[in-house]
C-alpha cells in the first residue's frame, strides 16, 4: 500500500513520537504520585526504564505496542519492512538483555504494555504495586 503521505510529512508525524513523558508514563506518574509512592522518572540505570521505586527496588518499563512487538497488538509494518523488523527486533533484543542483566542486579522487573495502561488500568497498575 502507498503511503498516503508526502516524505515530508511522513517524518514530521514521525518525530513528533515521544520517547519520555508518552500519556501512557504521565498516567503512571500521576498514579504513583496520588499514592504518594516515592519513585524517579527516567533514571539513570541501565535499560533506560521508565520509572524506579526505591522503596521496593522496583524498575518499571512502560512499553509500546508497536516498538516492543506486543504480542497481542503489534501489526507488521507495511512500508519499508526491512527497516522496521530490524529496528524492532533489535529493540525486543535489548529488552530481553535489560531484564535479564537488571534482575542479576537484584532489581524486581516490572514491563507493562501500552494497551494495558489504556484498557485495564487497574491490573496495569496491580503490577506495579506488587
């Protein structure tokens, strides 16, 4: 299918994706926040996860469906395929890696999909408290 945009505005849609503060991780934050569960907001530990509670040593990802190949939502991209598998293969790769070299380091690993935060807010959030 050709792309009903021109090149132009193709990559201005595209960079207006966020990668920090999506309605998805000010929604989190304002949950935390109300619950007055101290927590930090991008911290600097490797992986890049979203969110850090101290208080539980928790890491918390806030994944999107189409970046992180949701396993319910993702669709194959149309255009431009080589691209796209190989950027979201790498970036299912890297999370693989993350959890696994975070949780070596005694962190409790938390990923949450963007559609969850969307559509069953509380279990989403049930995840994160426990």
């Amino acid at each position: 299918m050709v792309d009903v945009h021109t090149k132009k505005q193709r990559s201005y849609n595209m960079s207006r994706i966020r990668s920090k503060w999506t309605k998805q991780e000010v929604k989190v934050h304002n949950f935390l926040k109300g619950r007055k569960i101290k927590h930090k907001t991008h911290p600097n530990i490797e992986g890049n996860p979203d969110f850090f509670i101290k208080e539980t040593n928790s890491i918390v990802f806030i994944d999107g469906c189409f970046w992180h190949k949701c396993p319910r939502c993702y669709v194959k991209p149309k255009s431009n395929k080589r691209f796209w598998m190989q950027k979201i293969r790498k970036n299912t790769e890297r999370d693989s890696y993350a959890n696994k070299k975070l949780r070596k380091s005694g962190f409790n690993v938390t990923r949450i999909w963007e559609h969850e935060i969307k559509e069953t807010f509380d279990e989403a959030f049930n995840k994160i408290i426990k």
